[in-house]
C-alpha cells in the first residue's frame, strides 16, 4: 500500500470514529425520565432511582436496555441526540409534550353510562376501557361517569438522562433486547442458519419449463415463549408486526416461537367426551364393579346381531 493510499485509509477511519452512532444501530443505554416541573420519575433502569421514588421494584427488571435506533424506541428528541454520538456519552434531553405523550387534550374527556364500568372499577382515578379506548375514572355521579382518555402524561414535559454504555453487535444479544422494548421482559432466543431446498422455475431453449432445486441457507431466529410473553397484550396483539420488524432489522428470513409447557403437577386431565378423567387403575375397578353389567350377556346380545 502506497503511502497515499495509507493516508487515505486512516482518513476513512477516523471519518467513520467520528461520524459516532448511526440508524440502525443498537445500543445499551442506562436512563431515567423525570418530569421537568416537578422531577418526578416515570421510567428508571436504576433500581436504586426506582425505590426511591417509591416505583414497584418486584414486578420489573432494573438495568440498562437494549434501543435499536431507527425503531421509534425513544423519543425523536432523544434519537436524534443518540444519532452522531459515541459510546461513553452522558446527557439530559428536555422532551416537550408534542415529542412525549401529546399535549393535553379536553376534548379528550368524555361522559359516558356508568353501566359500561365494572362496578369494581367505579372510583376516581381506576383504569378503565371503554369502546376499546383506555381512560382514567374521573368522576362518577348516578349513572354517568366521567373518564379522561388523555394518556396519564398528556401534557408534560419530560426530562430525558442517559448515558450510552456500549454499541451491540451480536445479532442475538440485539434481538432479545429488541423482544425487551417491546414486551418488558428479554426471552430466550438463538439464531440460527439452516439450509433449505427451494425450487425455481426457468425456460429452456425451446420454451419450457424446467424446474430446478438449489439449496439455500436461511438464518432463523429462535424465540422461547415463556408463560407471561404469551400473556403479553402486546404480544397477544402485535406478534406479526414484532416480528416483521425483528425480521428487517436484524436480516433474518424466519421468526419462529417455541412454546415451553412446564410440569406443573396437575394430575391427570379429564379423558375424552367427559370420561373418568383422572381416575387411577383402582378407581376403574372399583367403578366397573359399581356397574350392574353381566359381560356373558354383552357376547349374547352381539352374537345375536
């Protein structure tokens, strides 16, 4: 390599160190969302953060997450700060409610029937669906109802820390963190090739078809549904979109769900058409024995058929 040559390669690569994180890219990321008016947090990868604000530790998993950029797993504010930096950065985006969760709409709350909320459900402040919609009880007088169907953050600005701890380029590793954002738990999943025959169809010289196979290498992710992913509403709802959009983003050809059925210890399940489901070998007999049926007269009555 010439010298000229040398000089232009090392150009290339300190344009490419500089052009820092780019779409597409993945990456692990450490932050807390506080409001900006009065710093109360609503997201946290710190479980320390998390118990001081009083958020449930037990039923979430505290550590940094996996955020493909490019997927809309962050605010546009927060992408586009992302965008063009490096790992080992640190900041604080401010996020205005356009960017966040919208801005506040009163149009957005609405009488309606309190018969269409479960009696169980009918005090201020209870999650409530209504016509498919998701809202906040308000108020309940009689028979009307008044429910906010603004998001609970409608309005807010937001305040967006965060430091970049490391790019992501084990395709597995950025799949189970893609299956995280979306279903707030990370799956096990591996990925891997297999080779398959595909026929295609050509013409010959004199116009006919000729079908040929070849063998073709598919690369196939691998995802072990656990019980609470296949509980998952999202995952109930999106499965096909989720995948579509792991199946772009991380090359693969395939997605496909392993179901995993633990042994519970049960016991045995009811047999066919009602039967003597669960019943042991002693049972039966003791069934049978119960049943006023002579089997000489079963033969007879065949035999006279």
């Amino acid at each position: 390599m010439s010298d000229q040559e040398q000089a232009d390669a090392a150009e290339d690569a300190d344009e490419a160190e500089t052009e820092g994180l780019a779409d597409g890219d993945f990456v692990r990321v450490a932050y807390t969302i506080r409001t900006a008016d009065d710093g109360r947090v609503i997201d946290t990868t710190d479980e320390e953060t998390a118990e001081e604000a009083e958020i449930d530790t037990e039923e979430h998993e505290f550590e940094p997450r996996i955020i493909a950029l490019g997927a809309g797993h962050v605010f546009p504010s927060v992408e586009e700060a992302f965008i063009g930096a490096e790992v080992g950065d640190e900041g604080v985006v401010d996020v205005p409610a356009e960017d966040a969760f919208g801005e506040y709409d009163p149009d957005e709350v609405e009488t309606v029937k309190a018969d269409k909320i479960p009696e169980d459900s009918r005090y201020p402040g209870a999650q409530v669906q209504i016509d498919n919609r998701q809202g906040y009880l308000e108020t309940i007088i009689g028979g009307r109802a008044r429910v906010d169907f603004n998001h609970p953050l409608a309005g807010e600005d937001l305040e967006y820390e965060y430091e970049i701890l490391e790019a992501i380029d084990d395709r597995e590793e950025q799949a189970s963190g893609m299956l995280g954002m979306y279903l707030q738990e990370a799956p096990e999943v591996r990925i891997e090739t297999v080779t398959e025959e595909e026929e295609t169809v050509t013409e010959d010289d004199d116009g006919e078809e000729v079908v040929e196979t070849e063998e073709v290498e598919k690369d196939v992710l691998y995802v072990t549904a656990t019980q609470a992913m296949q509980m998952n509403q999202q995952w109930m709802f999106q499965k096909q979109q989720i995948a579509q959009d792991l199946m772009s983003r991380l090359d693969l050809d395939r997605v496909v769900v392993e179901e995993v059925i633990e042994g519970g210890g049960m016991g045995g399940l009811g047999g066919m058409m009602g039967g003597m489901g669960g019943a042991g070998a002693g049972d039966i007999e003791e069934a049978l024995e119960d049943v006023d049926v002579d089997a000489d007269e079963i033969v007879d009555e065949i035999d006279e058929e």
